[in-house]
C-alpha cells in the first residue's frame, strides 16, 4: 500500500492522471457541443448531462482563478 501512494507521486503519475483529466474535460466540452466520440449526434439528454457536469467545475474554476 505504501508503494502504491509513493507510485501514484510519480511526475510520470501525476502527468498520466492531468492526461487523463483533460481528456475528460474535452469529452465533456464536445458532447455539451453535440458531438460524441464515434461523431455522432449527442442527444439533448446528453447535452444536458454533460453541460450539467462542466458546470459543477465553475466554482472550483473562480476559486483557483481560472474564471473572473
């Protein structure tokens, strides 16, 4: 367990999961856009849903000062 955490600390860690959290933020931003991954349509259900979970973020963002 202790290796696990000291692992997970890594810069090559820590690179992989920021990789990771953007890409999910990109998905995001294209479903709320219409666009799925295969290039589909997104249906308004998930327009809605992937808006709502980028709108969680927004108070997070003007605490770090990422939004004014």
């Amino acid at each position: 367990m202790e290796q696990e955490i000291i692992l997970m600390n890594t810069p090559e860690k820590k690179l992989e999961l920021a990789m990771r959290m953007s890409n999910q933020l990109i998905y995001l931003q294209r479903m709320a856009n219409g666009k799925m991954p295969d290039g589909k349509e997104a249906t308004d259900g998930q327009k809605k849903w992937a808006l709502g979970e980028l709108m969680r973020l927004e108070p997070e963002f003007h605490k770090w000062g990422w939004l004014k």
